[in-house]
C-alpha cells in the first residue's frame, strides 16, 4: 500500500470517528423549544419527547422534598396555561415568585413534565433600564477615565 493512500485512509477514519462521536453525543441535547401554550394544546405529539419550554412560577406551588431531592411545582406559560413539573435533584438558588423557569426535559403520558435540567432567569435583569434614545457617550466615557 502506497504512503499516499495510508495517509488518505487514516484520515477518513478519523474523521469518521469524530462525526460518529458528534452523532451519538447529540440527541440528548437535541429537542425542541416550544411554549408551554403550545406543549399542552399538542401533548400527545411531544409524549416522552424531550422538549425545553419556560414560564413564570406558580406562586404557592413549590414542593420541596430535601430528604429525596425532588422538586414539584407548576409554570405558566403566556396564555395562562399551567405545566405541572417533577424534578428529581437540588432546587436552584433564586426559585421563587416572578421568576422566568426554563425547563429542559421529557414530557409523560400522565401530563406531567419531567424536568431533566432546569434555569432560572430574573426578567428586570435582562431588560434594559434605559432609553437608547438617552445615552450619553460622554457620560460613559468619564466612567471609564475614572476607572
């Protein structure tokens, strides 16, 4: 066999190898990202689907279980519409009221949500608190001259 063709050959098997590794590591990391609205008008379509969805937390809700680490509570997506979920590890820190719940995991044939992963996000924290429209370049500026 000629250097070239080892050469060729090795190659292909190694890029074979990292396609194959992408291939396999992918699914449980795929899904679908859809509004909880959505989820529950077509559940039957997303059963035992791994989906990702969000919503504000229920207040009143939360199920803290410490002695089992599991987690029950309900979100609410933007038409009112409620999603009961189940998560068996720890709670986050900044879990209460008003907070944006974003929850990656399995939708069951009971109607409840299996949250695999789940994240919090605080709105005001990602709205902007100014008008663009007001900025001052020069204020901005002092501030880094002061720094």
């Amino acid at each position: 066999m000629k250097k070239n063709m080892k050469v060729v050959l090795g190659s292909s098997m190694i890029i074979v190898s990292i396609l194959a590794m992408l291939i396999i590591a992918t699914p449980s990391s795929s899904g679908s990202e859809i509004t909880i609205d959505h989820l529950k008008d077509n559940w039957d379509e997303f059963t035992e689907s791994y989906v990702t969805t969000e919503g504000y937390l229920v207040g009143g809700t939360v199920d803290w279980n410490a002695d089992d680490i599991e987690l029950r509570f309900d979100i609410e997506g933007e038409d009112g519409q409620v999603l009961s979920v189940y998560h068996q590890g720890v709670q986050p820190d900044n879990f209460e009221e008003d907070v944006i719940i974003i929850v990656h995991g399995n939708t069951q044939s009971d109607g409840i949500f299996e949250a695999e992963k789940i994240q919090t996000r605080c709105p005001s924290v990602y709205e902007g608190t100014m008008d663009p429209k007001d900025y001052d370049p020069e204020v901005h500026r002092q501030l880094e001259l002061d720094e």
